[in-house]
C-alpha cells in the first residue's frame, strides 16, 4: 500500500508542474500582449497630441487678433494654405548655411501668385526663430535666392524639372499644388480631400537638400513619401 501512494504522488506532480507551467506562459502572453496594446495606444496619443498642436496653431494664426464681423466665416483654400506656408516654417530645421546672417525670413512664391494680399496679411507681425516672416514674389527660380519656404505655382508646371532643379542649390523649402509634386521631387504637396486642405511630404528631397521635418509635422501629414524622382 504504501508503494501504491508513493507512485500517485509522483505522478501528481509532473501534472500540476505542467498546469503551473502553462499558467505563466499565459500570464507571460497576457503581459506581453497588455504590453504591446499599451505601446500602441501611447503611440496613438502622441500622434492625436501632434495633430492636436498643429492644429492649434494653425487656428491660432487664422483667428483675427480682434473680433469682426466676419470673425467667424470660414477661411477661403488659400488663407488655408498661406497659413501652412508660415506654419511649415516652424516645423522644419534648416542647416545652419541657410541663416546668411538676414533678419529676415522670406516667403516667396515663383509664378502666377494666386495668394494676392493673403500672404501678406497671413505673416504680418509674425516671426519665426526671432526673424522677421516677410511674403515675396519672384519671377525666376534664381531670384528666390535667400527664400526659406518657396511655393512654386501652377503657372511652373510645364517647366518643373528645371524650376527644382534651379532651386536645389538654395536650400529652400519647396512647397506646391502642382499635382504629383511630392512625387516629382517636391518637399510639400498641397491636396484636397473634400474641403479640406491636406499635405504630402516627400522627406527625401528635404534631406538632399539639408531640411529637417518635424516629427510633429510628418505625423499629420497624409502621406509621407521617400523618394527622389525628377521634376518631369
């Protein structure tokens, strides 16, 4: 009798390793996946946090510093877009060349200006890294020299690939609505999804020309691409 209970004994208790065993791998799968449902969701809040900042700062620069009647009508596309130009500014790093020693930040736009007194309006008073944002126009891709941020219009599309081309030496941030830019060697492509205004962002030729995007600014974008076609 005694060799009987000695035996049960033995093999009670491989079996309850066994269940002991395959408790903790659940409990360990249980936290590894709680762990990777919580990285998500803090990746998820930054990305809301990101949008949320851009945003704001965006409305921020279109409401009027004093209340009007007209206070509260919606922005047109190209006071949408002007405010991107001056926003854009903020969440992108230049390499340390492109500051000549200028108080000023310029703006420009090459071609058929379809902003008009929008631009102006949008950046007077406003200043970026303690310089000055100022609008220009320019006629040719070689008098953009010291631009920081040039939107290049439709008006260019025909002659692109030389228009970048041109503006590769310059350091500037190119920005358009042309379509396909971001894929033709642009920085930033405007679009549309609805009435809304959206953007692309192309971080190769950004880099190739020493740009830095924010992290804040590639999470909003609504492609971010990585490539570096010609201007065709």
């Amino acid at each position: 009798m005694p060799a009987i209970t000695t035996t049960r004994a033995s093999t009670a208790r491989p079996d309850a390793d066994r269940r002991g065993t395959a408790c903790r791998a659940v409990r360990s799968d249980a936290s590894q996946e709680a762990r990777s449902n919580l990285a998500s969701l803090r990746q998820c809040r930054a990305t809301i946090a990101a949008a949320a900042r851009l945003l704001l700062a965006l409305l921020s620069a279109l409401s009027p510093a004093t209340p009007s009647l007209h206070a509260q009508s919606r922005p047109t596309e190209y006071q949408v877009k002007a405010v991107y130009l001056f926003n854009f500014g903020r969440f992108v790093e230049w390499p340390q060349s492109a500051s000549s020693g200028s108080d000023a930040f310029p703006i420009c736009v090459l071609g058929k200006d379809p902003f008009g007194a929008t631009l102006d309006s949008a950046l007077a008073g406003e200043n970026i890294s303690g310089k000055s944002v100022i609008a220009r126009r320019v006629a040719q891709p070689e008098e953009a020299a010291g631009c920081r941020v040039v939107y290049i219009s439709t008006s260019e599309e025909a002659h692109l690939k030389g228009v970048l081309a041109a503006l590769d030496k310059t350091s500037a941030l190119t920005v358009s609505d042309i379509p396909r830019f971001s894929q033709r060697g642009g920085m930033i492509q405007f679009v549309l999804q609805g009435d809304r205004v959206r953007f692309e962002i192309n971080v190769t030729s950004a880099a190739e020309a020493g740009l830095t995007f924010s992290s804040d600014l590639l999470r909003v974008a609504v492609a971010v691409r990585r490539i570096g076609a010609p201007g065709e």
